[in-house]
C-alpha cells in the first residue's frame, strides 16, 4: 500500500485536471452514505472523531480526522487522512494525506461551479477570505476562466496583500489588487467567492450586479452566514448537496426561516448540474448562487487522482 504524503499530493495535483476529474465524477455514478461526526468525550470540550465514507466504479475511499480545537504545539488540531481501496476486489492501495486534499478538492468544486455557472465572458473576480484556502481558490478559477483581474479582501489587509504575493507571479498577465470596500469590489466583481469564518453576511444582495455569479464557501452552520437574504431572494441558486444545504447551510436555512425561501428554491445540486439533467446559466443577466458544504466524494476523486498520478510518475 502506497503512503502519499502532504508533498506528494501538492506535486501531483493541478488544475483544471482536478476540476476535470470532479465534474466527470459528479456526473456519473458514486455513493455517498452520511458522514459520521462523534465527539470523543461530551464532557470535556469538543474533540472529535469523523468518518466520510464514498466509492465509485473505480474506488473505495474514507476519509477520516481528528479534530482536537485545544492543541498545542507540537500538535496540530485538525490531522486528517484519506484512505484509498480498488473497487473490483477491495485491495487496500493507499494512505493520502487528507488535509491538502481537502484543500485541493474545496478549492476544485468552486473552479467547477464557476466552469458551470458564471458568465464565459467573465473577467473579474472577488475573493473575500486569506486563510489557507484562499490560493487553491484563486488558481482554480483562473483555471476555467480568462480573469483580468482578481481583487483580494480580509479583514486584514495585510494578509490580503500577502495571499497576491504567494500567487501573482504565476499570473503576470492578471492584475491583483488587495480591496478594503468590499461593497464597491462586489459592484465590479463578475464572480464573488467567499470563502471566510464569518457569522454575519459579509455580501450583500444590494452589492451585486447582474451577471455576476456567486460562491459561498466558508460557513458550515444552520444559523450563520456569508450572505443576506435579499441575494438568496434575487438569485438561482444552487448546492453542493441538498442534504447537506438543509443541514449546515445558515445561507439557505435562514431565509426558509424567515419565510423568504423554500427547500424547492434550489434549482439543482451538483450531481444534477454535472450530469446534464440540471437548468445551469440561461442568460447574461442572471444572478447565480452555490452553496458548498463538502462532500466525501470530493475527497475521494482528489485523493484518487493524486493515487493515480503519483504511480504514473513513478513508473
């Protein structure tokens, strides 16, 4: 059984091969039980054990982590690993490192909702968020549309600024531009990702023009969200997962809460856009949104691919 380390998987990962990989995956057959979370102990904090069972024609996978919030150093709090099986006969073939996958894999799925749902036309992008997955957001997108221009916004400008100087030099025909008005940047903004840990909506539905699609990214609960209402109201929307969106998806759960939106106001889940049967982008002037939570079978392909061109090279 192969051992892919965190290396490995940056060295054999790219994009849009990944993209590639994603949406020939979504659109075929695959299943995909419920993901296991289990807290270790609910009497001392919240570490926790998760299990994301997924398999296809070609492989068995789970992903598994550990997630212990109060670590200290050396120890990190998120350790996480993806275990990889041959789908005819069950051989174990490898352990791939899970944290770069997942970032991989998170930042492949917006690339693929951008392929499917902006404009083609579309030359700027916003990403709110400079945290770990913002690079792996930025190539993704470049990677399936011809951007002019990418402005970065956080919290902290700073940090802005270094998440265009870790990307700009692979770019040299893209201008890069470190925003503090988030509001004047979503007006110009073609495309708008989010991708941050905020619990109050940092888009407005006001901010955005028509035509512009939208990613959303960051937050994983019932009650939070990236964005108001007033833009789940104005746009198609879209999801990674139903299951999921009804679960975790404060972007979608609050305005049904509010009586502003219903369960059958998601046009199609990512399943559905991938294989053909799904109504996509009709027109230059619509608004579209997608909510992504993830999902094991993301997991799967990325780790899979890695598996693949790992052995590829080594021959």
């Amino acid at each position: 059984m192969k051992v892919i380390s965190a290396e490995e998987v940056h060295a054999s990962l790219s994009y849009p091969q990944l993209i590639d990989s994603l949406q020939e995956a979504y659109g075929g057959s695959y299943s995909m039980p419920p993901r296991q979370v289990f807290l270790l102990d609910e009497n001392k904090g919240n570490d926790a054990f998760a299990v994301l069972p997924s398999w296809n024609e070609e492989l068995i996978g789970v992903k598994a982590f550990t997630y212990f919030p109060g670590a200290e150093e050396p120890y990190k709090s998120l350790y996480s690993k993806v275990l990889l099986f041959n789908r005819d006969h069950g051989e174990p073939l490898a352990l791939v490192d899970g944290t770069t996958v997942t970032f991989w894999r998170t930042a492949g799925i917006s690339g693929l909702a951008t392929r499917l749902l902006s404009r083609e036309d579309s030359e700027t992008m916003l990403l709110l968020g400079t945290g770990n997955l913002a690079s792996y957001i930025i190539k993704a997108n470049l990677s399936v549309r011809s951007l002019k221009k990418v402005m970065v916004w956080g919290r902290n400008l700073e940090k802005a600024k270094s998440v265009i100087e870790s990307v700009s030099v692979e770019y040299p025909d893209v201008q890069f531009e470190a925003i503090e008005d988030r509001e004047a940047a979503c007006a110009e903004a073609d495309i708008v990702v989010a991708a941050t840990a905020s619990h109050e909506p940092v888009v407005l539905g006001e901010w955005i023009k028509p035509g512009t699609h939208t990613d959303f990214i960051g937050n994983h609960h019932a009650d939070k969200r990236e964005c108001d209402t007033e833009l789940i109201k104005k746009a198609k929307v879209y999801a990674d997962s139903r299951v999921n969106a009804f679960k975790e998806a404060g972007e979608i759960l609050v305005p049904i809460s509010e009586g502003s939106f219903t369960e059958e106001g998601i046009v199609a889940e990512l399943s559905e856009m991938c294989n053909g049967e799904a109504i996509l982008r009709e027109n230059a002037e619509e608004i579209t949104l997608f909510k992504s939570i993830g999902m094991a079978m993301s997991d799967l392909v990325g780790a899979g691919l890695a598996y693949n061109n790992v052995i590829k090279n080594s021959d």
